[in-house]
C-alpha cells in the first residue's frame, strides 16, 4: 500500500510518508529493495526522493518500466499466452470461431503485441492505439470474409 495514497478519515489525502521514514529509522534498514512494476517502483522513487536508498528490480509482466527493456515475469507470461493461444488454435479453427484473447498490461501494451505476434493474430489492439469498436467488426469482417459480422452475431446458420 502507497504511503502517498491514503485518506484521512473525512476522505482528504493522508500523507503517511513520514510513518515510513520514522520506521525505516526505527528498524535500522540500511536501504529497501523494491521488487515491482510501475505502482511499486513509482513509490519506491518517492521514497528515494526521500532520502531513503533503493535498489528497484523491475518486476512485472506489464513490461510498463521506463528506462528498463528486462522485467522479471513478462517472458513467463508471453511464453504462457502463447501456449494458450497455440493449444486453443485447432479446435476454433475446426469450428470456425473467432477467438478474442485478452491479456494484462494496464495502460501498456506490450504483452498484448508480442502475445499476438506469437499467436498470429489476424488483429491485435493495444493501448498505445485507440480504437473505434465499428473499425475492429470491419476489419474483422474483410479479414474473415464474413459480410455481416456484428457483435454478437455468429457465422453459422441456427
């Protein structure tokens, strides 16, 4: 839990960052290791403004780190979608299914790209990118060859 995101009582901003310090000091921590991704290191960078030493390992399969092309838990997650993606190839295209695979990644989209890229996606949104929902069914449609593909709408007769 952030130290610089709490509330006080009656719902105005609590700063409890001067608790940290003093506990910090009580404990007699020579410095703090933070092991996270954008949330966690963000106020591990505070805390270093602080005063405070740190040693930040990026650690988050969002890969949302500035400065860092390496995070602990992004390559797991890829090579876990992709297995997904794989295993799950056959028997949508047997049927004729569209498959919609939506992964992790918060504001970032990195995840979503080379996890698509791996699985061959015919269309792969991010963040980075907005969208409009009628451009992604269209799209979709002309890739597919399917004239009246709508949301919802299946591509067999009942």
């Amino acid at each position: 839990t952030s130290p610089f995101k709490q509330t006080a009582e009656d719902g105005s901003p609590k700063d409890l960052s001067a608790d940290v310090l003093e506990n910090i000091k009580t404990l007699k921590l020579d410095a703090i290791v933070a092991c996270g991704g954008e949330d966690t290191l963000g106020v591990a960078a505070r805390l270093s403004v602080l005063g405070v030493p740190i040693v930040g390992v990026p650690k988050t399969i969002d890969k949302d780190l500035m400065g860092t092309d390496y995070t602990l838990g992004f390559d797991t997650a890829l090579r876990n979608i992709s297995q997904i993606i794989e295993r799950s190839r056959t028997p949508a295209g047997s049927h004729g299914w569209v498959q919609i695979v939506e992964v992790m990644g918060r504001h970032a989209g990195h995840l979503a790209l080379w996890s698509g890229i791996a699985g061959q996606a015919h269309l792969i949104l991010i963040p980075e990118y907005p969208f409009r929902y009628e451009r992604v069914f269209q799209l979709l449609s002309d890739r597919l060859g399917e004239p009246g593909l709508s949301r919802g709408s299946s591509s067999r007769p009942r």
